[in-house]
C-alpha cells in the first residue's frame, strides 16, 4: 500500500506524498515484479530539474530502490521537457522529437518558428496532449562540430520561446577507428559509403587490406567524342564507394570531367554519367571514388583534327537540264567525327 512506499525529491521526505502503490505484475517474485507508484509534489519546486528517489518508507536509513528525473517549468512561459536524441552527426543533422510545457499552438505546425543558431530548422510536425506540447524538427547539417542552441517559438510573432542546446559532432573516422582494431585493419571504402552518417562507429565496416576490391570499368556507353567536348559518357563501374556524384573525381587524362549523375544498381554496379572535357588524341580516363584510393581506368579517343584546310573535288561538273546524274565527292583533311551528319548543299 501506499504507507510501505516513499519517494524524496533531492533529498526532502516532505516534498512528496504517495497516494497510491501497488504491485502490478510478478507479485510473487521479488525479483521481477513491477510496482506503479503514484505520488504528489506537496512543496514547490524550482523550475528545472530535480532527482526523485523512491524506496521502502520502513527501511531504516533510506535507501533509493529506483531514481529518475523530473523537470520543473514555470507555466507562464514556455519550457523544453525533453528531447531526443541529443546529438547527431555534424554532416547529416538529425530529427529531434521536443516536449515542451506552456507552448501555446494556436495554429498549424507550419506557424512555429525553428532555429539552430543562424540555420533555420523544419518542422516535421506537432501535436498537443493536454499541457504538452510535441515537436518533430529536422535539424539542418551544421558547417562546424560542437553544442548548438535551438529555439522554438509557436509564432513567427510571439515573443516567447523554448530553447536547448543540440550537439552536432564529426562522423566516425573509421580510418582511425578500424586502425585500433587488433590486426590494423582498414575501412571497407563501399561499406562505409552505403552506412548512414553516424558517430558510432561500426566494427563490420573494417576488414583486411587483402580483401578489398578495387573498382573496375564494366562497360562504357561512347569510346570517342568531338575535341570540343560535352560528349555524354556513361561509365559502369564495379566496387566503386561512392552514392552520389559528389563522391567521385572523373578525369580525362588531365582534365576534369563534368559529372551529371551517379546512380547504383541493386546489383552494386555504379552508372556515372559524364560530359567529356575537351581534348585531344586518345586519352587514359580515370574515376576515383573519394573514399578510396584505388581508381578504375577507362579510354577515350577525341576526333583527329584535319592537316589542313576541307577541299572536296567531284567526279562530273555538269549534266543536261531535266536529268539525274551520279556525282561522287571526295573530300580532304575533313577530319572524322563518327555520329555527327554532313549536309552537302547544291546549288
């Protein structure tokens, strides 16, 4: 019964009272039972957090059989209950899901007005149980690691508002990481491109410098292209640690091509759509993941260019007016470019 329980709040018997215990699974064990315990804070407390402590009221000294946390907040002004998570990768943000007292939602979840520092956040959505008040943010990435401050306000025009402070920190270096691992292992460049950012590290993701496959060139869509450039090339690649275009460097022998898209297949082959350089001559291609070293090769062969200036000479100069006639152009220095129409004009 409620006689055998109590609860002190940061150290005070007086500032709590039980008014119901009961067992409510497992009475006969002592060892797996659940108790629901129901008490009143019969002393006022400060806004913020106290500790609660609950055991046996006949026990003699007393001791906490369970401790917990409450948080305290003046009903006059809006109070962050609780959130979580409390931290989140520096590159990828986070969504946060914030209990606040005394945050009047008058309107929509559109109206509330989120911000980590100088970043504007999202609201995913809220919703109101009784005097709380539930906010689900999307947290923006941040440009720098370390414990950020967000505030919440119901209203781009009110001027009272919640706030806590948020810890953005680095991705795992898995390439310190799996170097601690006893063996000195490596990190797998395309197990760690397809994991989801995080600060813990994943011990699956390093593995043997032995056994990792390097990227390789399955098929290429165009071998050769005009010298100007902005052929489209679309190269397959196999083993290739990259999701998004962002993640790979293309080059053309030297230069640097322009990448469109990358996508991956169900099967693990990388399509990367390319816009060739311009060049010249037949060039060694390259695409290096940036999570990895190694690259996969690839060839390209520009059009020659002409020796010299386009002359074209012809088989027949003349024929008789209302009749066809077969004329055969050879032409000279007109270069090659494979794919590209010619229009001969007449006349």
């Amino acid at each position: 019964g409620p006689q055998e329980a109590a609860v002190e709040i940061d150290g005070c018997f007086a500032c709590a009272v039980v008014t119901r215990a009961r067992v409510a699974s497992g009475a006969l064990s002592a060892v797996n039972s659940t108790s629901v315990i129901t008490f009143n804070v019969t002393s006022p407390l400060a806004p913020g957090t106290h500790n609660v402590s609950v055991g046996l009221a006949l026990a003699m000294p007393f001791t906490a059989l369970a401790s917990f946390q409450i948080q305290v907040y003046d009903a006059s002004s809006p109070a962050v209950i609780s959130f979580h998570p409390s931290a989140g990768t520096r590159t990828a943000g986070a969504r946060v899901a914030v209990q606040l007292g005394s945050f009047p939602l008058a309107g929509s979840a559109s109206d509330i007005v989120a911000t980590v520092g100088s970043l504007v956040a999202s609201v995913a959505g809220a919703s109101v149980s009784g005097s709380v008040t539930t906010v689900m943010l999307e947290l923006p990435p941040s440009p720098w690691a370390g414990s950020s401050r967000v505030t919440l306000a119901a209203s781009p025009a009110s001027d009272r508002f919640a706030s806590f402070d948020f810890v953005y920190a680095e991705e795992c270096d898995y390439a310190g990481f799996c170097a601690s691992v006893p063996g000195g292992l490596v990190p797998d460049p395309l197990a760690v491109s397809r994991m989801p950012p995080s600060v813990e590290c994943d011990p699956s993701a390093c593995v043997a410098a032995s056994t990792l496959a390097s990227p390789a060139l399955v098929h290429q869509s165009v071998l050769s292209g005009p010298r100007a450039g902005g052929t489209l090339v679309d190269l397959f690649v196999s083993d290739l640690p990259a999701s998004g275009p962002e993640g790979v460097l293309v080059l053309f022998g030297t230069a640097i091509a322009q990448v469109d898209a990358l996508t991956v297949s169900a099967s693990g082959i990388a399509q990367i759509s390319v816009r060739s350089p311009p060049g010249e001559g037949t060039v060694a291609g390259s695409v290096t993941p940036l999570l990895g070293k190694a690259a996969a090769a690839f060839g390209f062969a520009y059009d020659r260019a002409p020796s010299g200036a386009a002359t074209a000479t012809s088989s027949a100069t003349s024929c008789a007016v209302g009749t066809n006639a077969t004329v055969v152009l050879t032409l000279s220095n007109w270069g090659t470019f494979p794919g590209v129409a010619h229009t001969v004009t007449v006349g």
